[in-house]
C-alpha cells in the first residue's frame, strides 16, 4: 500500500512541477548497479536472472540520480512481470553523446495496436496468466516524464508478442 501511495504522490508532484529536481553528474553505471541491487531480491525470489552489459570506463551524465534509479527500477520490474519465469533480463550501456541504457526482456512483448497506450496514465497490458501483478499503470508515464525532466527519453525500441520488449533510456553525455 505504501508503494502506491509513493507512485501516486510521486505522478501528483510531477504533474504540478512541485517534483524536487537535483541534477549533479554521476557515473551512469553505478545508477544501473543501484537499480539491478533494488530488485535483486525479487529476481533471486523467482529465479530470475539480471545480466548487466556494461563499458569499462565510467559513463557520466548529469542528472538527478535518483530519478535515473527509478526510471531503471521501473523499466526492470516491468521486465520482470512481464515475463515467463525464470526470466532473464538484460541491461546494456551504450556510450555516446546520447547515452543509451537498453532494457531488453523475452517476455510477453505488446501488439502494436497496444504500444502508444503503454505510456498513457493508468493503462495496464493485461495478461491471461494469474502472476501478473495488479498495478496502477503508472510506471511507464513516470519514467518517460522523469527522462523528459531530465533533458532524456525513454522509448519503446521494439516489442512484439512472445518476443518481448525492448525499453530505451536516453540520455545527454556530460560534456
């Protein structure tokens, strides 16, 4: 219940401008550590495997670093229930003057017809099997409004039924 009240107080504050907004350069990389540690319990819990593809040296942005780890979080939680388990998700770091981190899944992808809606407010793809989990259909609007807030975008690259999906952050490099 807390976490749904975080989300909705999280969509409220953005919607108004009210969201605190402290951008500072960090490494990139250890945003994705961060978010891949949040749900590192619940991927161990049903089986499921998070393969991080990383560049060797740092990767700077300058951001606010806990919207990036959210942004992250969401993306890899979706993965998650969106997925046959064991699930396997990778996240790859694409250095360049826009930043690319690449979430990909083998789950249960989107239609096409579906793939504007996933982005809107309180849309929610709904799956024949019992363990998708309920939610608000907010995840993905925060995230695409916290990447936009944060000079980024966050896209859908591709996805297709029973091949999964593949969510693209992009962000501006530190200069």
């Amino acid at each position: 219940m807390d976490r749904l009240i975080d989300v909705l107080c999280l969509s409220s504050r953005l919607e108004s401008g009210q969201l605190p907004f402290q951008p500072v350069r960090f490494d990139l990389l250890e945003a994705v550590r961060a978010a891949a540690v949040e749900v590192e319990d619940r991927a161990r819990l049903e089986c499921a495997t998070i393969e991080t593809k990383l560049p060797d040296g740092p990767v700077a942005v300058v951001a606010d670093s806990g919207h990036i780890i959210r942004i992250l979080v969401n993306l890899l939680n979706n993965a998650l229930t969106y997925s046959a388990r064991p699930a396997t998700v990778t996240v790859v770091v694409r250095p360049g003057p826009d930043v690319e981190v690449v979430v990909r899944d083998r789950g249960i992808g989107i239609a096409a017809e579906r793939q504007r809606a996933i982005f809107e407010r309180f849309e929610r793809l709904s799956g024949d099997a019992p363990r998708f989990t309920a939610g608000l259909g907010l995840g993905l609007p925060i995230s695409r409004d916290l990447a936009r807030l944060n000079s980024g975008s966050l896209s859908l690259e591709h996805s297709a039924p029973g091949e999964g999906s593949i969510f693209v952050l992009r962000l501006p490099a530190a200069t």
